[in-house]
C-alpha cells in the first residue's frame, strides 16, 4: 500500500491526514486523526504522535476494506465460538476492584461504562 501523509500541529494537538492506496485495486482513501499533546490533567502524552499517525493509518485501511468481507469475517468468527458475550454487572451502585477498576468487586462482572 502507497502512503501519502500530511501532519499539521498547533499548540495544544497534532492532526494527521493520511492516503493509503490499495495498489491492486488503485482505491485510495484518506484516513484521518487528531490526538491532544496533553490530557486532561495538563500531563505531557509522549506517545502523541505515534497514536495520531496509527490512528489515521487504521482509519484509512479500515475503508478499503470491503463492508461484505468484514460483516463475513464476523459471521465466521461467531459460527467458529471465537465471539464471546460479556455478562455486565447488574449491581445498584457497582464497586470497582482496586486493581481492575473494570471489574465489579462483587458480583466479578464487566462495569459497563
Ligand atoms: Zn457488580
């Protein structure tokens, strides 16, 4: 696949615009991400630029993928047992486990946010 990419920064994120061509097919689609330089306590994210860039790369292959191959890799996924159902907790006011905040201390169950 041939990339094509435009990064453009200002003070507080960096954007990034990417073309990847499906040299087979001559499809081209643009992928597209923005990704802030701090969060929202004012920390420095270093992997900024990383995540912005593999953001838009995923984005843009993502559309040259065709929807009938996706929705069939789902189909076969599920009729293989390899798609689990997740059993979200049912509790009133759920309490997170102090070490995986999104597990429900007392049924053991997935929080749902
Ligand atoms: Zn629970």
């Amino acid at each position: 696949m041939a990339t094509t990419e435009i990064v453009k920064k200002d003070s507080s994120s960096i954007f990034r615009l990417l073309d990847k061509e499906d040299e087979k097919t001559g499809q081209k689609m643009e992928g597209v991400s923005q990704c802030p330089f701090y969060d929202e306590k004012g920390s420095q994210d270093h992997f900024a630029r990383t995540k912005a860039h593999s953001k838009a790369e995923r984005n843009a292959i993502r559309k040259l993928i065709p929807e009938y191959l996706i929705t069939q890799f789902i189909k076969d996924a599920e009729e293989q047992g390899k798609v689990k159902k997740i059993d979200f907790c049912q509790c009133h006011t759920p309490r997170p486990e102090p070490l995986a905040k999104e597990i429900c201390s007392t049924c053991h169950k997935v929080i749902k946010q």
